[in-house]
C-alpha cells in the first residue's frame, strides 16, 4: 500500500515532480499512471512492427522493380534497340 505518491511531469526540458496524493487516491494514481505507461509501451511496440513490416515490403519491392529493368533492358536489346546517350533508339538499317 502506497501512503503517498509522486509522478514525473516534464515541462519543456525539465523534469519536476509532482505529488498526487496518498493512501488511496495516490494508489488509484498510480495504476493509472501504470496504464498509461503500458498503452504507450504497446503502441510503441506496434509501431516498431510496422516499420519493420514496411522495410521489408519496400524491398522486396525494390528487388522486384531491378528484375523488372533487367527484363525490360533485355527486350529492348533482342527488339533491335541500342542506348545512345542515356536514352534508347531504334538501330538505323543501313543499305
């Protein structure tokens, strides 16, 4: 059983403490000070996950999209297309 209790409050950079109360208003204080503290953990978590899920999805993606240019590159050179100056032309017949 608590008889008093404090929390941390931060007011721009600075950390002062502030009291709540005692006996059992400094108790109810507490666990929900508690609950917070958990909500913030689990959402945090959460978010951790997704950024990594995102990561792994942009590369994939990024995989994907470097397979893609090997192909495309491929076809144009078997089509009878050649890269001159950074852009792709049509081969001239010559007669």
């Amino acid at each position: 059983m608590t008889s008093y209790y404090y929390r941390s409050v931060r007011e721009g950079e600075r950390v002062r403490k502030e009291y709540v109360g005692g006996g059992a208003l400094g108790e109810v204080a507490a666990e929900f000070d508690e609950a917070k503290r958990r909500q913030r953990e689990e959402e945090s978590a959460y978010w951790r996950e997704e950024r990594k899920r995102f990561e792994r999805s942009a590369a994939f993606l990024q995989e994907l999209e470097a397979a893609a240019q090997i192909l495309i590159r491929a076809q144009l050179l078997v089509t009878g297309f050649r890269k001159w100056k950074g852009q792709w032309r049509q081969k001239r017949e010559r007669s």
